[in-house]
C-alpha cells in the first residue's frame, strides 16, 4: 500500500550513466513492438542468433504423412530438443501437452489439400491464435501462383496488421508451385514479398547457387524448410550450408521425423545451428547419439 509519509527521498538517478539503448539481435526487427521483440527473442536463441524449429504441419494438406501417423509417439518426445514448434492448432490442442513449454509458430492459414488445388487457403481465427498463446502467425505464401498468388499475399498482409495490433510476429511461408523452379531468382522475389508487406522472418527453401544473394535481400530474418527425405548426412549439410550463407536457422521437418533416429537427428541439426558445427562433425555426433539410443 502506498504511503504518503515516512517515504525515502528518490537519490539514486545516476546522472553519469548513460541509459543503454539495446539494438535487437534479429535484423529487421530493431523497431518492431515489445511483444513481437519478446515473441521473436523466445523462438531465436540471442546467443547465436539462430533457431531449431520443429515443423510438423504436414498433414494439414497432406493427411498422416509418414512420421506423423502418431505424432504423440513420433513428435512429443522430439519436443524438448526444439527451440519451437510449428504445428497447426488441431494437432496443438489434440497432441501436444500445455506444459511442453515451447513456443508456437502457429499455422496460420487452411484450405485446399494435396487431393486438390493447393494454395487456396484463408487464415484462422486471431482470437484463438491469441487463446493459444501463439508466437508466431505463419500464413502459407504462394508467390507465383497464377490464380491464389494475390490471395496468399492478402492473408499475409492481414497477418501483419495482427502483428501490428497483437504483438505476434508474422512468419511468411513460401510455398513453391509445381512449375516453379526454386532457385534464387525466385526465392529471393518470394522472400522480399513477404517481408515487404510485414513479415517479421520468413520460411523458405536453400539453393545451391545464389542462397547468400536471397538472405542479403531479404530485411528480415530467413529460416529453411528442410524439404523431402534426404540422408541424414546430406541433411546436415544443407542445414550447414544455409547457415553459413546467412540463414538464421531450420524449421525442419521430414529430414527430422523420418530419420532413422530423430532424437539425435535434431540434436546433431542443433550441433550445426547453434554451435557451427560442420557437416562432418554434425554427422559424426548423430552416428554417436544413434548408437546409444
Ligand atoms: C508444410 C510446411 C512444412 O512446415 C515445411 O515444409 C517444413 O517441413 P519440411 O522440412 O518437411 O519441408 O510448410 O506445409
């Protein structure tokens, strides 16, 4: 209770400091709200600067996708490993356990599936978003696309006025159509869209030639999908060599859940994110791990 007497004089101003004026440590973001800094803090590590994420979003188009038949089996004791999980608020509320503790980068958009058009998508409720704590929005962009590209860039856009609002970082996720090609061309144009019209980091694909030109494009942050099934050793090569191109992380799926062993298959990713480990040594680190499980 706040008293009006006997109170001590306030003295201690420190005149000679001066006030610390942090920068934050995710490009692009240095002006961004507290709560979309705090939000965005949670899912990258300020040490290194990079983020594991855990994506398991698959069967929202694709049904039970292999490794996911059983996502209490199959994921819920990946979760720990993982800096965040990305998921959809079904498989949030069905199999994940409210104390796991980590945050979420929600799926934020749904519509058509694998059986027919893809990309036809609309965004979820904010409301439940914000019920389920989310600390992310990731609404699918399809650049390219000639009939829902248009679409897909409105329901970012409208992401980013909740981000504006809410306080919950955006993440746009660049989807690729069947005839596009995914080289740096084209990433480097779908990742600029989406950080043009408000995304906070994005999601998208490595290439081969050109990956340091679609992350120096880029204003804001850029995290890799991992894509279709490869050896565990190619897998963490390509994680190793879109960090060393400038990406600020893995939000990693298949390449995860299939793998022989994936607990020291995230692991070993994280070996490479956080710590720089390189391709070799990663390995090395997953065969070890493998051997004790
Ligand atoms: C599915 C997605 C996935 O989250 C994304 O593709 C990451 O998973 P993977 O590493 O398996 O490619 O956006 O719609």
């Amino acid at each position: 209770m706040a008293d009006n007497e006997g109170n001590i004089e306030a003295k201690n101003y420190n005149t000679d400091v001066a006030v610390k004026t942090d920068g934050f440590f995710l490009k692009g973001n240095a002006h961004a709200d507290w709560g979309v800094q705090n939000r965005l803090a949670r899912i990258f590590n300020a040490k290194s600067g990079n983020t594991v994420m855990l994506a398991f979003d698959h069967g929202y188009i694709m049904g039970p996708t292999s490794g996911l038949e059983r996502m209490d089996l199959s994921i819920v004791p990946l979760i720990q490993y993982a800096d965040c999980i990305m998921c959809s608020r079904g498989t949030l509320r069905s199999v994940v356990p409210p104390l796991a503790g980590k945050p979420v980068a929600l799926r934020f958009s749904a519509g058509s599936t694998i059986l027919t058009e893809l990309n036809n998508e609309c965004l979820v409720g904010i409301d439940d978003a914000i019920k389920l704590d989310a600390s992310a929005l990731a609404p699918m962009v399809a650049i390219g696309d000639m009939k829902f590209e248009a679409k897909t860039i409105q329901n970012l856009a409208q992401c980013a006025d909740y981000t504006s609002r809410y306080g919950i970082p955006t993440l746009g996720v660049t989807a690729v159509g069947k005839n596009l090609v995914r080289d740096a061309r084209y990433l480097g144009l779908a990742t600029r869209v989406c950080a043009e019209n408000g995304a906070n980091f994005v999601k998208t694909y490595y290439c081969e030639e050109g990956f340091e030109k679609v992350v120096a494009g880029c204003p804001v942050p850029i995290v890799i999908a991992g894509g279709k099934k490869l050896p565990e050793a190619d897998a963490l090569e390509l994680a190793y060599k879109a960090i060393s191109s400038g990406a600020r992380g893995v939000d990693m799926g298949r390449n995860i859940f299939q793998s022989e062993n994936p607990v020291a298959m995230i692991q070993a990713v994280k070996g490479v994110v956080h710590e720089g480990l390189n391709p070799k040594d990663a390995y090395q680190m997953y065969c070890d791990l493998a051997k004790k499980a």
